[in-house]
C-alpha cells in the first residue's frame, strides 16, 4: 500500500496560514498608524510583495512591548472570540537567537544559542522548515520570533540569519547538546501549560552559573576545569562515605544497585577523563568514576552537595559547547 504523506506535515494548512496572515497583518498595519513608523507602507493586508525590511521597524515594535497587541484587540472590533484569543497567545512569544538543527517529520527543531538551550518543534507557514532551509545546510543560526499558534509553535514571518557556518568540532558539540536537552527537557511543541519545565529550566541555568563563578571560575579549557573539580572536590568531601552503583559501565565490575565504601578521591594524574575515587568492595579496593555512584543517606549534606554538583555537571556537560 502506498504511503501517503500529510500534506501540511511540518507547516499550517492553508486557511490557518491565511488567518495567520489576517491577523499579523493586521496587527502590523495597526502599529504602523498608531506609531506612525513608515506612511509609505500603506495599508497592509497582505504579506506578497512586501519589502521585509521596511516591515522590520514594525515587527520590532510590537516585541518590544507585546501590551500593544491588547490596544489592537481593543481597536479592532471585527476580531471573533477564536482570533482575539490567538492574538492574546502572541503576548507568549520568545525572541531569540535559535539553531536548526533538525528537520523531523512533523516539524524542525530550534535549539536555543544559550549555555542551557531548549528545542522547539515548530512549523511554518505557507512553508515548511526545510523547504526554506534544506537538510544539508544545518545546522543554521538565525533570529526569529516563536509564536503560539492553535497549539503549535510558529515563527512570525521574519525567519533572520542563516549565513554562519559551524566547523566539525562545534556540530558535535551542538549534537552533544540537543540530546542532552531533549533527555533532560524534551521537545517543546506548544508555548501553553510549559511552567514546570520553564521553572526547572531557569533552576538548572542558576545551579550552572552557581558552579561557573564558584568552582569554575578563570578556567579556559578542560584541563583546567578537570583541576578545578579535583581541587574543589578534594577540599570538600569527607571520607569515608557510603553509595551505590546506580548504574553500570564497561569499565567497572560494579552492577547496578551493589554497595561500596567510598574511601578517598584518586591523584589528579588518574582523573584525565574523569573524576576518579578509590572504593572498597568486596575486600579490594580500586577505582571507579565518582558518576557512577549514588550516595547513601548517611553522608554529609557538604559531601552531598559537592557530589550532585559534580553529577550535574558532568551530565550537562554536553550542553555547554
């Protein structure tokens, strides 16, 4: 049997994209006479044969403060109940500077250009995503604004950028990133009902920039992160303490759940791919990576907190290049 493919996978279908322009035309036409920005425009109704960067000042306009989107709720009496509450979802957008960097099904994924960057499953317009900006050339920075639309993300029209190159080395980093946030935050397809992950988002951004000023300040590569690590964490754990595996790894016998004594942390010489420590277990004593370890109740709130730092890190660290 033959696959038939949605036709508006990855964009609005056409009577949503032509209410789409109804009402952001409108908005914009509003602005321009309210504000007084461009009288050459004229009346805007319509999006073909215009000039984007004489409709920029506008667009920046209403972004700058969104409570000129109820003025024209106001003003405009025409709008029905469905379109006023569309309009009143635009005062949700986010500006920001974004990376495609994927071209899924049914829509593309921007990652936010930030040290804790979110992905966003958005659709196009009249367009899909990878129509404007083909598979090859990602990933690609650009500029927009993301809009909530019946339940989906859109951008507003203005889709800025995508002149910069990334080098091999920055596309693994920026690979290493979307599957790090997408296992910690997931894709977000809708700008309605985000305040819990929003919230954990701006907590992980503040422990982040909490662990850059105090442990990994004036450090400028790996190396000297890794020794600062080891000289925080040799300053602030008490040894002996107890943890569990609370996974399994190729390179320790350790299966998941056992019990070990942690005994003391390895010389900076052994921690060149990781933060070692030195456990007893089963009469012997050895290495094993410290994020392989859980820690017990028993062990000091100072110890704790070091620890999880250290987890944190390491598991974000994916994130941060």
């Amino acid at each position: 049997m033959a696959v038939i493919r949605n036709l508006y996978a990855g964009r609005l279908s056409d009577e949503d994209a032509e209410l789409f322009y109804k009402l952001w035309m409108g908005l914009l036409d509003f602005v321009n006479a309210k504000c007084d920005i461009d009288s050459s425009l004229g009346r805007l109704t319509s999006p073909k044969g215009q000039d984007i960067q004489k409709l920029l000042p506008l667009r920046t306009k209403i972004w700058e403060d969104v409570g000129i989107i109820d003025a024209y709720i106001s003003a405009e009496k025409s709008l029905n109940k469905d379109e006023i509450s569309i309009l009143a979802g635009w005062k949700k957008a986010i500006n920001l500077d974004f990376i495609v960097v994927k071209h899924l099904k049914n829509h593309s994924v921007l990652m936010t250009n930030e040290k804790m960057p979110l992905l966003y499953g958005t659709i196009g317009i009249y367009s899909t995503c990878d129509e404007m900006i083909p598979k090859e050339r990602l990933p690609v920075a650009v500029n927009c604004m993301l809009l909530p639309f019946k339940g989906k993300i859109i951008n507003d029209s203005f889709l800025l950028g995508g002149n910069i190159t990334f080098d091999s080395g920055y596309r693994k980093g920026l690979n290493d990133a979307y599957q790090n946030s997408k296992e910690r935050y997931g894709i977000i397809n809708s700008l309605d009902d985000n305040d819990e992950l929003i919230a954990k988002h701006a907590a992980d951004s503040a422990r982040m920039k909490c662990i850059e000023n105090e442990i990994l300040v004036d450090t400028y590569n790996e190396d000297e992160e890794m020794s600062a690590w080891h000289c925080y964490l040799t300053d602030t754990l008490t040894f002996p303490f107890g943890a569990d595996a609370s996974k399994q790894m190729l390179r320790s016998p350790l299966l998941s759940g056992e019990k070990v004594t942690v005994t003391g942390l390895a010389g900076m010489d052994d921690c060149y791919d990781g933060l070692v420590v030195m456990i007893q277990w089963q009469g012997r004593i050895f290495a094993v990576l410290l994020e392989q370890l859980s820690l017990d109740g028993d062990t000091s709130e100072k110890t704790r907190e070091a620890v999880e730092d250290w987890q944190y890190w390491i598991s974000s660290h994916g994130l941060l290049y």
